[in-house]
C-alpha cells in the first residue's frame, strides 16, 4: 500500500455467514435434548469480486445440536459461542424448517416451525425464541 507508514488506515471487516441463535421462550423451561435446521443450504460458492453467496443444488442440509437443558428459565440463550449456527446467508427454500426436541414429564416431544422464504442476510444474527407452542423470529 502505497502512502505514509504512520498514517491510520480504517478496515472494514464483516462475517460472510449468518449466525443463527436460540433462545428459551414462554413455558419451554423443560429439558431440550437437540434442536435442528433442516432443508437448507449448507453449500455454496462466495464471490469476492460481487459480494454474493451462490448455493447451487437442492438444500436438504440438516444441522443439528444436541443440548443438555433443564428447566432453563425464558430468555436463556441455547446456542451461544462455539454452539451458535454460522449458516449459508440465503433466501430458506420451501420445506426449510426448525425442529426442536424437549422432554415432558419423562416423553419426548418434537415442535417443529416452518421458516421457508425468511432471509438469513450476511454479517447478520437471526435469534429464533423456541416457546411451548411455536418457534419464533
């Protein structure tokens, strides 16, 4: 770089992926054994020189986390740090969904919630509130 070595230069730095978040909502302090992103782009090509994402193919990645959680009181973040979900930036194809497994009183239930066509930007968190009746953006 061509100019004065003691002059200060600003850098811009951003994630090329999204960062995908969960957090207990209303009367889901039970224990949540695993929660899943499924039918998505887990693939594709970045292009420096356009700033774009392409994700060629059919989206049926599934990416799941398994948790130990035991009545966790509402607004508790279950995916923080390494357990967070750096995702593919990407319109979510029809059939891309979030499944939740939790246990009541000793069964294990699955809430499932559709998130076809929300758009995970780049750079960006998306936190999803995962509450006894449905999965939240």
């Amino acid at each position: 770089m061509s100019g004065s070595t003691n002059a200060t230069y600003e850098l811009n730095f951003f994630h090329l992926c999204t960062a995908v978040k969960f957090k207990v909502g209303t009367g889901l302090g039970n224990a949540i054994t695993s929660i899943s992103i499924k039918n998505v782009y887990g693939s594709g090509t970045y292009s420096v020189a356009n700033e774009t994402w392409t994700t060629p193919g059919e989206a049926n990645g599934t990416y799941t986390l398994t948790i130990t959680s035991e009545n966790t009181p509402e607004g508790t973040e279950l995916t923080e740090g390494e357990n967070t979900f750096m995702m593919i930036p990407q319109t979510l194809p029809k059939g891309a969904q979030i499944e939740v497994k939790f246990t009541e009183n000793g069964v294990e239930q699955t809430l499932t919630a559709s998130i076809s066509d929300n758009e995970w930007e780049k750079g960006h968190t998306v936190v999803y509130k995962v509450s006894r009746l449905n999965i939240e953006k």
